[in-house]
C-alpha cells in the first residue's frame, strides 16, 4: 500500500456528524469520485460501534483498493486489520505504533510547523497532514491557521524526503484552487466532500483541480 499511497492525491477524512448520506454510503460515492486514502475519524464513539464501523469501512476500502487509516485507536485498526493508523502531536509515537503494527503498518503524523515536521520526517512517518491551511471545526481542539502559502513550503521539504504530504484545515471546492496555486500536490478533506449531496461529484471535483 506504499506505492498506492506514494500516487495519492485526494484523501477524505471520514465523520458521521458531518456527513449528509450515511457514511458508509458517503464514502463509497466519495471513493467512486476519486478518493484514493480514507480515515475514519471518531473521536467519541463508544469502541463497539467503532468497530463496527471500521470493519465496514476497511472491507470497503479493500474492495475498491483504496487505503483504509484510522486515526487515533492502534487497537481497532489492528483488529480490522486497516492499513495504518495516523497519529496526532499528543498521540502515542510513530516508533511504538509502527511496533504494533509491523513493518507492513502505514503511519501518518500531523505536522503543524516546521519543527512538529522535521520530527515526524526523522521517526520515518509513512506521511504527513500539513495545517491547518484554513479555519476549521471538525477538530477537537484549537489549531493553528497559517495558510497555504506559509505550509507549502513544509509540504515540499517532506516530498523531497520522500513521504507524502497532505494540505488539511478547511479546504473546500471553493478553496482548493488557492492550496494547489501555494504549491500542494495533494490535499485531505471532509465537509467539501461529506456534508454534500453528491459526494462523487464534490471528490470528482477535487481530483479534477489537483490533476
């Protein structure tokens, strides 16, 4: 899943509390459209539905061979036997998930600056979220806002090393075009995709502006 993940362009950030259609149903139209990473990201679900939730999600993913992470839970996403996990700043470090894992395990890390960068790129993340490029409510907590122009240039240090890097932080279709213009190749989204009507469009829409 190295080289699928090394072509990714779009990446969606899956969440039932933003998603208009069921999210399952959501995702799959999103990946119809041209999704090529999906994360399931539930920060307060209780561990039953979750799992549940996983499953149905990794079994769709590999169907479609489209890469399957979830965030945070190390736990769940060795019991559906996901394709990695992805990690915040507070979280646990890329070394002991990848322990848990294997050598298999994809790792991805949150990167805020420069400094959160260079250490996610020294423990070898398998790839990075680069943000917040814009304002955004789907995180749990504050995070800094510094826009596109100012992250790209941490988005092209981690390509040049080899590991993907993803804009994240509030990107729409109506703002996409300003995160491709700064320099990113590659962008993680989710209300532009999710809280549509037609998330196949809206992801199709995506691909066709990081072409």
């Amino acid at each position: 899943m190295r080289e699928r993940l090394a072509r990714a362009r779009l990446y969606l950030l899956a969440t039932t509390s933003v998603a208009r259609l069921p999210l399952v149903e959501a995702v799959a139209a999103a990946i119809d459209g041209g999704v090529d990473v999906v994360q399931l990201r539930e920060k307060t679900m209780p561990d039953g539905p979750f799992l549940e939730l996983a499953d149905d999600l990794n079994l769709l993913c590999a169907a479609r061979d489209v890469v399957f992470i979830v965030n945070d839970r190390l736990e769940a996403a060795r019991l559906v036997g996901a394709h990695g996990v992805h990690l915040g700043q507070d979280d646990l470090s890329v070394a002991e998930a990848r322990r848990a894992l294997g050598p298999d395990g994809l790792v991805g890390v949150s990167t805020h600056d420069a400094a959160e960068l260079a250490a996610a790129l020294a423990d070898r993340a398998d790839y990075v979220g680069v943000g917040s490029v814009f304002a955004t409510s789907t995180k749990g907590r504050d995070v800094p806002v510094s826009g596109a122009a100012a992250l790209a240039p941490l988005a092209a240090r981690a390509e040049m090393a080899g590991v993907p890097a993803f804009a994240i932080g509030g990107i729409t279709n109506e703002n996409v075009r300003e995160v491709t213009a700064a320099g990113f190749r590659r962008v993680a989204v989710c209300a532009g995709v999710l809280a549509t009507d037609d998330p196949k469009a809206a992801a199709r829409a995506f691909v066709e502006c990081l072409r």
